[in-house]
C-alpha cells in the first residue's frame, strides 16, 4: 500500500529528531550511492553524508560506510564491501534495478534489512521497505496542468505537438512518463497530443540533451519546428542543455511550455527574464535521500517510520508544482531553503 509522508523538515528540526533517537542500539549503516561530484546526483551524495554525520555526532547511530559507483559494477563491489563490514541495514539507490538485482537478493539472504531509494527494482521481494519521490503523482499533475494550459486550444481542435526527453530507462522515468499519458489519454483530447519522435533518452545528461535537439533542428522540416508548441522532459538540467539552443533559435514561434521536474535553482533564474517559453517544474530534491536514512534508521531500531509499521511498504514523497505564478513563493519556501542548506 501506497503511504505519502509528511516532509521537508528545517535542519534545525533534522538535529532535533536526530537528538530525541540518540544513545540507542550501535547502529551500523551501510548507504550505497551513484557517484557524482555535481548536479542532482552530486547534491544528494552530499546530503547523504551530511545525514550520516549528524546521526552519527548526535549518537543515533554507531557509524556508517558509504560506497558511491558510478555503475551497476561498482555499486556491487560497493555493496560487497559494505557487507563485509556488518551493518545492521543498507540504504541502496540503484543505477539500474535489474543489474543490481542479485545484490541485493545478496543483502537479504543475509538477512540485512533493505531500504531501496528514488528508482525501484521491479518484482523484488524481501526489502524492507522502498522510498522515492511520487514520481507518477508528478506525471499525473504535469497531465492536468498541460490540459488547462492547452483547454483553449483543445477545444478549438488543435493539435498539441510536443518532444518526449525522458531521463533514462528506469522505474523514474516510466512512471513520470506513463502518470502524464494516463491523465491525458482519459479525456477525449488524447488524440490532440501528438507525440513528434520517440523520447530522447538523455541519460540526465545537458549536453546530451542539447546535442539531440540540435539534431531534431537540422533533421525536421521548418513547419514541424514552428508547430511545436511544448517540450516534456524529465528534469531540470536536461532543460538546461534544451535552453541552450532554444534562447537563439528564431524558428520555435510556436514553442508555449517547457515541463521539467527538480525546482533547481540554476534552472528557475533561466526563466526569470524569458516571457516564451515559460516553465513548469515539480520539486523534486537531492535532500529527500535524508528521509531514505531515517527510514533505514527505524528499520534497524524495529520502530515505526513516520508513526507507520515498516513491512516491505513503499513510501512517496509529495512534490511541489512550481510555475510563473508560484515560483517566488516557492524560492522563499522552507523546502527550497533545506535544499540548499549544505555547501554544494
């Protein structure tokens, strides 16, 4: 069953929480980690370890060893190592859920509870529990949104032509994707979204991102590229690289919307002086892997997280929808300033 939490705590209240569980039971965690030393990723290892500390000065837990791979290979070897260490509960964010499949099956037959974090692996029994932003939630309101957008349009019979770039493979981007086409393609204006190419896939990645748009610029007829009225991606800094070209690019009249999912800061300042296109975002942040360690912290203490019994559940954490008319509201939020809390 699906349980949503109540987060977004202020460091003030992380050290508090932290100091009422503190002189406990010697608890060991193992977190296992993508390697990056920027962006998204980057800014959650940090506030991983940021989190490992604090539990770690305030008592609440013995120590920690963390391993960050920067593929499925290293992930394992990273897992093996911790293993090897004894802990009393692994926190495992997996580059890809079926390469990491059997170590994990490794981590509970050794009957290690298991917290999986932000990208699943699919039909995995056993873990203790899994955590991750509501990424489908985050599609189902991206549909909503695109249909008051467009409603004058819709109902005018236009077509809404539109670009798909989606993050990767994973659970993440399947449920992103597949929450927008479920709220869409249940109204009778499915048939007006019109999907121009297949989704780039851009591993994340700007400049990846800004390479296939470029590509798609020189490949498309001019009258495609002036009847593109919204570019759906999965993250903020694949707007990024997508901005790069479009800030020059005369051709896009047609261009309205950019969707995107983070509510980085860097991505928001891009917009704050372009009338068109303009940007709709969901926060989505590097910090909720903090709420990944609590819940491993409880799974070791044999409590309740978030006053709820902890049995293979999945918990989703809410987002934020962040648009020309909420943004300042949003930079002035708590959830924005715990986001940039620690030196990045």
């Amino acid at each position: 069953m699906k349980k949503f939490l109540s987060l977004f705590l202020s460091l003030a209240l992380i050290l508090t929480s932290a100091s009422v569980l503190a002189q406990t039971d010697g608890i060991k965690l193992g977190i296992v980690t993508p390697d990056a030393d920027h962006g998204f990723t980057g800014e959650s290892v940090a506030h991983a370890r940021a989190e490992a500390e604090a539990l770690k000065a305030s008592g609440v837990i013995e120590d920690y060893m963390m391993a960050v791979g920067i593929d499925a290979s290293k992930q394992i070897q990273g897992l093996d190592e911790i293993l090897n260490w004894g802990p009393d509960v692994v926190v495992l964010w997996p580059m890809e859920g079926d390469l990491l499949r059997n170590a994990a099956q490794k981590v509970v037959d050794e009957e290690v509870p298991l917290i999986i974090y932000d990208r699943l692996i699919e039909n995995f029994e056993g873990k203790a529990a899994e955590i991750m932003g509501d990424n489908e939630k985050i599609g189902n309101m991206m549909g909503e949104y695109l249909l008051k957008f467009y409603e004058e349009d819709l109902k005018a019979g236009k077509k809404i032509n539109y670009l798909l770039f989606i993050g990767d493979s994973s659970t993440v981007s399947k449920q992103r994707t597949g929450g927008m086409l479920d709220v869409i393609n249940a109204t009778e204006f499915k048939d007006n979204f019109v999907l121009l190419q297949d989704g780039f896939q851009t591993d994340w990645s700007n400049a990846k991102s800004q390479e296939y748009f470029e590509n798609w610029l020189t490949t498309a007829d001019a009258a495609t590229i002036s009847d593109l009225d919204l570019i759906v991606t999965h993250d903020d800094e694949i707007v990024d690289g997508l901005m790069t070209v479009i800030r020059d690019e005369t051709a896009l009249t047609d261009l309205r919307l950019i969707t995107s999912v983070g509510g980085r800061r860097e991505t928001l300042s891009t917009f704050d002086e372009i009338e068109k296109p303009l940007l709709l975002t969901y926060y989505f942040s590097p910090s909720y892997i903090r709420e990944a360690i609590r819940l491993g912290v409880a799974v070791a203490k044999g409590e309740q997280y978030q006053g709820q019994d902890v049995s293979g559940q999945l918990f989703l954490i809410p987002t934020i929808e962040v648009d020309k008319d909420t943004v300042e509201a949003f930079r002035n939020s708590q959830e924005f300033i715990d986001r940039y809390s620690i030196a990045n």
